[in-house]
C-alpha cells in the first residue's frame, strides 16, 4: 500500500539510528554515509567490541573467533567493500576455500556429501539399504500426494528414512534440541539447498544428474581473525562522520504516534536519551517488540514471544602442537557425540595462534536454561575431552591439551519451528506499519543467514534509506519491496 504523507521521513537535519553494531548495522551506516546522506548517523550496540556474532576475542595469546566466521566470496559488493577496507594492506586478507569434513559412523566425510564416498566407505549392506529405501520413497510419493508440512517430512521423501536420519535427523535434532518433525519444512528449504539423492544417484551412474553445491565454498579470512574486518568497518563508519557508542545498552524505543522519537539506553552508569528521525534495527525481533513496551498491542507480542531461539556454548581446547588436521572444521553427525562441531581456526589463518600451538573450539547447542548451560566450565571441558576420545585423531593428542576457556551467548540462532513465519510476519507487520523504522539483518527479520548476506543487508538498506528520503510517497512501497527480497521463507 502507497504512503501518501506529504511529510519526509527522514528529516533535512535528523539522526539515523542503528540498533547494532554487527555485519548488517555497519554495513548499513558505512553506505549511508558514503553516499553523502547528510545525516547523523549513530550505532548503538550493547557489546564492547563491535562486530556481532562475528566479532574476536583475546585468550592468552590466541585471537578466537565465535565459531568459524568466515566471509563468503561471490564477487559482489559486499566483497568489494570487505576487500576495500583493506586496500591499503591486501595481504591481511586471505584467500582460499573452506576445508569442511564430517564425521559419520567414526569415518571422516567430504563435505558437501559425495555418494560415491559415502556408499564405498559406509558398511556395503547399508548402502543397499540407502539405496533401496530411497527408491521406494520415490515410487510412493510419485504415486501418492503425501503432505510435507515438516522437516522430517521433507527430509524422508527426499532421501529415504536411513539416509534421512544418519545425514540430516539425528543431526537437527541434536543441534536444534527439538524434534524434527517440530521444525518446519521451510528450514530445509533455507539450510539444504541444492542437495538431491536422485541427482547424485545419476551422476554416480553417468547418466546425467547435476550436483550443486548447497553453500559457497570460497572464503575470504583476515589473518588476525574474524573480528579484524567489522573492527575496521567501524573506524571507517567513525572516518566517515558517523558515531558507533560501544556498552549502550538498549532500553526503550518511544513512539510518537506512528514515528520512533526517541531512543533510550544506559551508558557510563546513566540513562541517556537520543532523539531520531529514523530507526534501523538489527536486534532480534521479541526484542525489538520489548522495547516498545506497552505500546505495542498485545497481539504483536504474543507473536513475538513465539519466536524461538537457541543459545551456543563453545569450549575452547587449547593443544602444545603446530596443528590437529586440514580441516577448517567438521561436523559430528552421530548421537553419541554431545558436541555439534569443531573448528580448528589455525587452518583459515595460523597468525591468530601462538606459536606451535593450536587451539579446537567445540560448539554445544541449547535451549533455555537446560542442562548444559547451568554446567561449570570443568564439567563443559570434560565433557568436550570425551567426545574427543571417540575422534582417533584428537584421541591421540590429548596429551597435549595444555588449557581450555569456555564462552558462552545466548539465543545465537533462529529456531524455524511449525509456524514461525505466521508469527515472524506480524512481527514484521507491526514494524512496517511504523513509519520511520526498517528492520534488517539476520536478527532484525529472523533468518539463517552468514556474514556475507547481513553486509548485504546492510548496504541494501542503505540505499533504500536515501530512496526513500527522496521521495516520500513511496516509503511503503520501498520497504515491502526490501522485505520481499530478503524474506524469503515468506514465499517458499
């Protein structure tokens, strides 16, 4: 629906907010002020480092990042920005393709998948079985309409229960701590593109089948670490003219009938208050919706606190050796692992680790306040050392554990369970009905997404902000068309 408000949005002199100071956030500022928006342009985060989940720590003499974070190359403009942060140091940024393994009935997998593999590596009568399952699955569902209405769902018609479950179901619900057939069919859609059983059966065959890879595998890292590039993105959004306020803390949006006015958080022990023209926000939606309060109606947040998210614990080893393996990092599929992944960042750059050593981070998935988060970092660490004595190669080395940390972050990734776009859509419903607010990023539009799509995001926004500054009356028009591009659970 057209806006026909005669008034601008964004005042001549007013002050554009970010709520966050991740990949989109900064991002976004970065290109309102290298457009030349004469405008003040303000980030706010809660975190002392900007970055978001993509941000670096210091331990010892050790720079980790929060699990693998490396930025997707596809020869684009959020890789042109990325590289052009570094123009005047280019060998800080390295180049290559991610090294990905899983590990599935204690043998070691190329990732993605390659049948070929799998079948001569798994035991020759469960291949049969994959196989034979799989062609009954796709008999049946060629023969009769079966519902999808689930992840599980999805998963089986496509790869036939055995292959489904050792692959993808037991995996989900580890990760997810949910049952898969509680997760919409929407997440495969978002999480396992371009993965076809037939097509791999074909090709194995050679008669015909085409293989395409699910996620992008080149990769550009800084040497010094994940958080090295959004540390830098935010020096040169101050460069430019912009503020980025580090340790605000968030604690009210108020309206003024349709507009946010003003923006309130706590910094240096004292509430302080920031007057806006226009609001971009990057935090997650039940958030976003709090910080309303009650002026929100309370249909909206009913449906924003269906949101689910699941929080992320990662145990960091610490080994006096030069290195583990090739693997950037690899998956633990079976059930008897508790952990879900392990990173050896050593392999995307060895600068971020002291000399001869390296340094494994074991990435643990919850839900709430459940168990594993009230462990005790000794309890976390041994339960990672048992996990590692099922891994022969790490079984071998733990003699060399010589230290660990452990980090913990809550509600990191976006749980799609059944209906989440129902309740995602009058989230983001309410928000467009503000006149002077757009909501973006994997967090401000609930999507599973990586670095490289929240930097473009955030350069998207940036331009709609100035499009819609030039012309009012197509403000409403402007974020829907925004809205439409990025979210696409909507449509799938």
């Amino acid at each position: 629906m057209e806006n026909t408000k005669e008034t601008q949005v964004i005042d001549q002199d007013g002050t554009i907010v970010i709520l966050g100071a991740g990949p989109a956030g900064l991002a976004c500022a970065h290109k309102l002020l290298s457009n030349g928006l004469n405008r003040k342009v303000v980030v706010l985060d809660r975190a002392n480092v900007p970055g978001g989940a993509g941000a670096s720590f210091k331990w010892k003499g050790h720079t980790l990042d929060y699990g693998p974070h490396a930025f997707h190359t596809r020869g684009d403009e959020p890789e042109s920005l990325i590289r052009s942060l570094f123009v005047d140091n280019p060998e800080s940024l390295i180049s290559g393709r991610k090294r990905v393994s899983v590990f599935l009935k204690k043998k070691f997998f190329k990732y993605p998948l390659q049948i070929k593999e799998a079948l001569l590596k798994f035991n020759p009568l469960l291949s049969i079985k994959i196989i034979l399952e799989f062609m009954m699955t796709f008999i049946i569902h060629q023969l009769v309409s079966i519902p999808i209405e689930s992840f599980e769902d999805w998963g089986r018609k496509r790869f036939g229960s055995t292959l489904y479950k050792i692959s993808f179901g037991d995996y989900t619900r580890k990760v997810w701590k949910t049952d898969p057939n509680l997760i919409s069919r929407k997440f495969a859609s978002e999480k396992i593109q371009g993965f076809s059983f037939m097509n791999l059966i074909k090709k194995l065959l050679k008669i015909g089948g085409q293989v395409t890879e699910p996620y992008y595998q080149s990769v550009i890292y800084h040497k010094n670490g994940s958080g090295t590039l959004y540390m830098r993105l935010a020096e040169k959004v101050r460069a430019l003219g912009g503020v980025v306020e580090l340790e605000a803390d968030i604690r009210q949006l108020k309206l003024d009938g349709d507009k946010v006015k003003e923006v309130c958080y706590f910094k240096n022990g004292q509430m302080q208050t920031l007057e806006t023209d226009f609001l971009v926000n990057t935090i997650q939606m039940p958030a976003l919706v709090n910080l309303f309060g009650n002026q929100t109606p309370f249909i909206v947040r009913h449906h924003a606190d269906k949101l689910k998210y699941v929080s992320l614990i990662l145990v960091y080893l610490e080994f006096e050796t030069d290195k583990i393996g090739d693997d950037s990092w690899f998956y633990l599929l079976d059930n008897e692992f508790v952990f879900n992944r392990i990173t050896e960042q050593k392999n995307l750059s060895p600068t971020t680790m002291e000399e001869g050593k390296t340094v494994l981070s074991f990435e643990l998935t919850c839900r709430g306040s459940e168990e594993y988060w009230q462990m005790s970092d000794q309890e976390l660490y041994d339960l990672a050392i048992a996990d590692c004595e099922r891994i022969p190669k790490l079984a071998n080395k733990l003699s060399k554990v010589t230290d660990f940390t452990v980090r913990r972050a809550r509600n990191v990734y976006e749980l799609y369970l059944k209906q989440f776009d129902s309740h995602a859509e009058i989230v983001l419903g309410y928000t467009k009905n503000i006149e002077n607010i757009i909501s973006i990023g994997r967090r401000g539009l609930f999507l599973q997404g990586d670095m490289h799509q929240s930097v473009e995001m955030g350069l998207s926004a940036g331009d709609l902000i100035q499009n819609m500054n030039k012309d009012a009356s197509k403000c409403g028009d402007l974020k829907a068309e925004y809205l439409n591009k990025y979210v696409k659970y909507q449509n799938t």
